[in-house]
C-alpha cells in the first residue's frame, strides 16, 4: 500500500486495530515546500526564456532586412519604408511558402498563433510539448513575421517559452501539474521579456493558462517573469515600450464614454473571431493539401500591403502612434478595415503568428476612430482604452488587457477607464459568442473547455454533512451463505448498497464486504462455512466525519474502492456512518440547485 493512500484501520481477527492517522492538517492552500523547487527550476525557464525573445526579435529584425531591404542586419526595421513596388506581394508569399514546408515535414503544431496550442499541451497532452515544436515554433513566426506577416511575436514567444519549460521539466520526477507550472512561467516569462509586462504575463498566466488559483503554480509563475523582465533590461532594454505623456485622471463623462467604447470593441471583437473562423472555414474547403493554404493568404497580405503599407508586419511604431495620438479620422478607419480583413484572412490560413500585437493595433484604431466625437477628442487615450477593450474582449481576459495598457505606456491614471472599457468588452462578447477566438479552435478539434473557476464543492463539504447515518452493518461470525440469502431476498439492510460494513461481537469496525468480494468468495471457495469477514476486506481506507469530501473521495480513488466506513477520528474502531458514491454526490446536487433554483429570500 502506498504511504499516501489515505488513512488506513487494519482489523484482525482478535479486535485489535492499528490506525494511520492524517499526514497533513487541514489549511487554506496545499501548498507544501515543492513550491521552492519548482520556483527554483522556473527562474531557470525565465532566464532561458527572455534570451529566446531577445532571439527572436533579432532573427525578425533580420529577416525583415534581407526581405524588404536585402541587406543583411539585425537592427531594427519596418516594412513600410521598402522600394520593391508590386514585387512586395512575393515577399509574404514565400515566407508563407516556406512556413507551409517546415509545417508539414516538420511539425503541424506550428501553425496558428500559438496560445491554443499551449492550451491543448496543458489540458490534454499532460503538459508535454516536443523539442521540434520549440525550435521550429519560433523561427516560423519569425519568418512569418519578417516577411511581412501581420503578426505579433508574443504567441509564438508564448507558446516558445512554453515547450521549454515544458521540456526542462520532463527529465525530472515531476507530476503533470508540476510541469504545467513549469510551461506556464516559460509562457509567462516570455511575454514578460518581450513586453517588459511582469504583472499582465502573470495575470494572463492567472486568466488563461494555469485552471486554477494555487500558489503552488502561482508563486514559480510569478518567479519566471519577474526574472525575464529583470534580464530583459540588459538584452532589450527597460520598459515602457510606448511611453506616452501621462493622461490627468479621467472625469465620470469620460468614464461613462469608457463604457461605451468598451461595447463598441465587444463587438469587434466578436466580428473579428467570426472573421477569422469564416476565412478558416474558406480554406477547409479549398482542394488544395493545407501547406499551401498559408501562401495563398499571404497573396492578400502583399496586396494589402500596397494598399495601406501599414498593415506590414508586427506594427510596433503603428501602436505607438496611436497611443501618442498621431493617427486620426479616415486614416485609422482605412488602417482599421485593412488590419482586420488582412489579419483574418492570414490567420485563417493556417500561417504561424501572434494575435496580441494585431489586437492592440484594430483596438487602437478603433478608439482613435471614435474620438472625433468625443468632447476633447484626445486620439491617445481612446485608442488606449480601445487596445485594452479589444484585447479583454477578444482573449476574454480583461484584468490582463487592462494592466497590459498601464505597463505598456505607465500611463497609471488611465487605470480606471481602462478597467472599465476591458470589463464592458467582455460582457458582450460573453454574451454575444460562444467560445473566444482561443477556445474556438480547440472546439473545432472535438476538445470543450470552460474559462469558469469556482470552489470546489468536495473542498467546502464535510464527510458528516452527506454520510449516511443509518448503518448497514453485519455481524463478522455470520455466514457468506446467509448474507448471499439475505441479498437475494432483498433485505433492505443488505441489498440496498453495493458494500456492508461488518462488525465484531463489541460493535467494533472489523471489515466490510461487497457484493463483488461475495461473488469472487463463492466461485474461489463454495464452503458454507466461509464467513463475511474471511470474504471481505479488513485493510481498510476510512474517513473521518470532519475531514474535507475532497479528502475523502481521493482515498476512494487512491485505493479503487466505492465507500468509506466514516470513523471516530479519536477510536478508529467505532462506525459512526457510511460514505457511498450517492452520499458524495449530493454536495453536487447542492451546488447545481445553488445555481439553478431560483426563490424569494
């Protein structure tokens, strides 16, 4: 038996019992001091991670020179100051070509913009993501990216930071959460360096990627930013990357029209994830293999390209501009429709690259936009709350996109409009769709997740509050024959469960016995004079009446049994109540009634 399966009675013939008592007390975390390991290994992760963003920027740097202005260098660059005409439409299209090839002879789980795949490996792949994935992960988007793709570099560097803290974890004994905290604060850690965003890549750790709120995960997440936004000062430089003049506090009319552009990206949002599944849609039933898909998206990229130069690339100085204000009227409407549309259709293809950066720039436009009819028509703070509705509505995680603005300009005072504006996105959006932009193609793979976190009720439920009260117990001197008889008659002491918890001459817990334990018994050894207590079992798993449901039905689970004898904690011989599947299940019930019964008072 394993040293943690719970707490055990052992039962012998002549009464005398020997318990195992709890090995941990009960508190307001499980944590325990692994936390140290683990945070330990992901300060590792953090600092391998920021030295990944730092080449990844470098390699897009690079390829956006030798692309656009054929020269080989690492500084950087942006697309829209090129002179190769309508020539320009070749460069996504190879780029998109060669993305295609490493997809389908190197690895699939290239494509797409990286945070869905992150979500699989942590849900369903047992937080494993292979080498191949790492590698090849960011120098698609870097080539994506430099030949003029319409992406940012944060989902691949999401998902990059993520396989290797995936893959630093696999050599060592760690469980399957231990790894997930591990890929998450390489994920983390990697928006944490590209953005110089500590705080919002922890939140959106909190938000989308870990499932729970444990400080067992949170601390070693927390660990891996801080340490990448710490080393990205020397490899990148300190942050803000948009500063901005800061903004005075927001009066309640701005506050109130926070609220309105929040709605007005809500639906954006919405429109934008319809978009980019139609597109998808649209490619599915080309009858061409998928490895083309990509190059024909970026046909549209290259004639969007000429169109407004400025859908190019990541668009860092477009984002920029729109925080400081410099882009108003039709020119950000034009910039608006060009991104979404050019955004959408390469996104749907298949190609490899990021939504942040995209989002910020349609969400930027989008407040800029809208500016001209408010009063004060300051471009720079609308197109600020704009960049933070579009991103909490579209991800579905507004405290990250609200703290993403503040960290990205450390304009403080725009906390509350952008906290506003993020919160109103999201409303509509939850209520408009279904699924967000990130869930949606995992569903589309037969794969269903809820954002939904809520206390457990088998951690709020104690094993007095549903165990059953009325015991079925036998005496151990009775016959397997007679209680065989019993049963098939339909004795409601007997029949009416699958266990019966059997007891000595004083009363005392001496085994329990199934209907499965009468089958075996019967079929090994037919002699009548075979008793209950020689058929059933006496190493026993048994739960306390004050201890957590939690506690109770992991014992169940650890051992392969159905129900617990519940035992005074202090005389673990004597039987004060019965814990079946039926009994765990009703604190359930409560919770569904809870939330679906609706009275007065």
């Amino acid at each position: 038996m394993e040293a943690n399966a719970g707490n055990l009675v052992s039962c012998n013939a002549n009464g005398v019992n020997h318990s195992r008592p709890a090995t941990r007390e009960l508190a307001d975390f499980s944590t325990d001091r692994r936390v140290l390991l683990l945070s330990g290994m992901a300060a590792a992760v953090g600092a391998f991670s920021s030295y990944v963003a730092a080449a990844l920027l470098w390699l897009v740097a690079l390829i956006t020179n030798l692309a656009f202005y054929h020269r080989f260098s690492s500084l950087p660059a942006i697309p829209q100051g090129h002179h190769l005409g309508y020539w320009v439409i070749t460069v996504p299209v190879v780029g998109a070509l060669i993305i295609g090839l490493m997809a389908r002879f190197g690895s699939e789980k290239i494509r797409g913009h990286g945070i869905p795949e992150a979500l699989e490996a942590i849900l369903l792949g047992r937080s494993k993501i292979e080498l191949k994935v790492a590698l090849l992960k960011p120098i698609s988007a870097a080539i994506s990216i430099g030949t003029g793709g319409p992406f940012g570099a944060e989902g691949p560097i999401i998902m990059t930071g993520g396989a290797f803290g995936s893959i630093f974890a696999q050599p060592f004994h760690l469980s399957a959460a231990e790894r997930k905290t591990l890929l998450v604060a390489g994920a983390a850690a990697g928006m944490s360096a590209i953005f110089a965003t500590p705080v919002a890549a922890i939140l959106l750790a909190v938000e989308l990627l870990l499932f729970e709120w444990k400080p067992r995960s949170f601390i070693p997440v927390a660990v891996g930013a801080i340490v990448a936004s710490v080393l990205r000062v020397p490899l990148l430089g300190a942050g803000p990357i948009f500063p901005v003049l800061a903004h005075a506090a927001p009066s309640r009319e701005q506050l109130a029209l926070a609220a309105c552009v929040g709605v007005a990206a809500g639906f954006g949002s919405g429109l934008l994830t319809m978009l980019v599944y139609a597109c998808e849609d649209l490619f599915q039933k080309l009858p061409l293999h998928w490895m083309w898909w990509p190059a024909i998206g970026a046909v549209f990229v290259g004639v969007g390209g000429i169109i407004e130069p400025r859908v190019l690339g990541v668009g860092y100085d477009t984002i920029h501009a729109l925080l400081r204000g410099e882009m108003l009227g039709g020119l950000v409407a034009g910039l608006m429709i060009a991104k979404a549309l050019v955004w959408a259709v390469s996104l749907g293809s298949g190609t490899s690259g990021g939504v942040l950066a995209p989002l910020l720039i349609m969400g930027g436009a989008l407040g800029a936009l809208v500016a001209r009819w408010i009063p004060g028509h300051d471009a720079g703070l609308w197109a600020a709350v704009g960049m933070a509705a579009m991103m909490g509505g579209t991800m579905r995680a507004p405290l990250t996109a609200m703290v993403f603005a503040v960290e990205l300009t450390h304009d403080f005072n725009l906390f509350p409009a952008l906290l506003i504006g993020s919160v109103a996105a999201l409303g509509v959006t939850v209520l408009l769709m279904r699924r967000s932009i990130l869930t949606e193609k995992l569903a589309r793979r037969g794969h269903h997740i809820s954002r939904e976190y809520s206390v457990d009720p088998f951690e709020f439920a104690r094993v007095q509050e549903v165990m059953e009260k009325d015991l079925p117990t036998i005496p151990a001197a009775m016959k397997l024959s007679e209680l065989s008889d019993r049963i098939a008659r339909g004795d409601s002491t007997v029949s009416r469960r699958q266990g019966t918890l059997i007891v000595d001459e004083q009363g005392r817990l001496a085994g329990i016995i199934t209907r499965g334990d009468i089958v075996r018994a019967m079929r090994n050894n037919p002699s009548p004079r075979t008793t209950v207590v020689e058929a059933g079992s006496t190493d026993l798993a048994v739960a306390f009446p004050d201890e957590p449901l939690h506690a109770a039905l992991s014992k169940m689970l650890t051992r392969g049994v159905g129900r617990l004898p519940v035992v005074e904690r202090d005389n673990p011989t004597r039987v004060i109540g019965y814990l079946g599947r039926a009994a765990i299940l009703s604190a359930r019930m409560r919770l569904h009634e809870e939330e679906n019964i609706r009275q007065r008072g």
